[in-house]
C-alpha cells in the first residue's frame, strides 16, 4: 500500500509552480540588496555631504576630482 502512494508524492513536488518560486526568491534577493544599499548609504552619504547639502556625496565625490584637472 505505501508503494502505490509514492508516485503521489512525486507529482505533488513536480507540480509546484516553479517559475513562481524562482520569481520569488528574486524578488526576496533584490529586497535584501536594497536594505544593504540602505545600510552603506546611511553611513556614507552623510560624511561627504556636510559642505554642499544640497547635492548627494556621490555627485560631490566627482566635483572633487574634476576640480582638480
């Protein structure tokens, strides 16, 4: 009797959605990147954004070096 019910739990594995399981594992990947983007940008952008607060540290990183040419 328990030989006749394992194909029954082969196909309740293969029909899972799969597509559906990989969509949301992106979607979970990118989340948890943009949370640590968060975190490095809290740390970083108010140290170099303390002369001009008006623009990002990015953009002061680039005024610097192109002051300098």
């Amino acid at each position: 009797a328990f030989l006749d019910s394992i194909p029954y739990l082969y196909t309740d594995i293969f029909e899972m959605p799969i597509i559906n399981i990989i969509f949301s594992n992106i979607n979970f990947g990118l989340i948890g990147f943009s949370v640590i983007l968060y975190e490095l940008s809290k740390y970083e952008f108010p140290k170099k954004s303390t002369k001009n607060k008006n623009i990002s540290g990015f953009l002061q990183y680039f005024k610097k070096n192109s002051s300098k040419n």
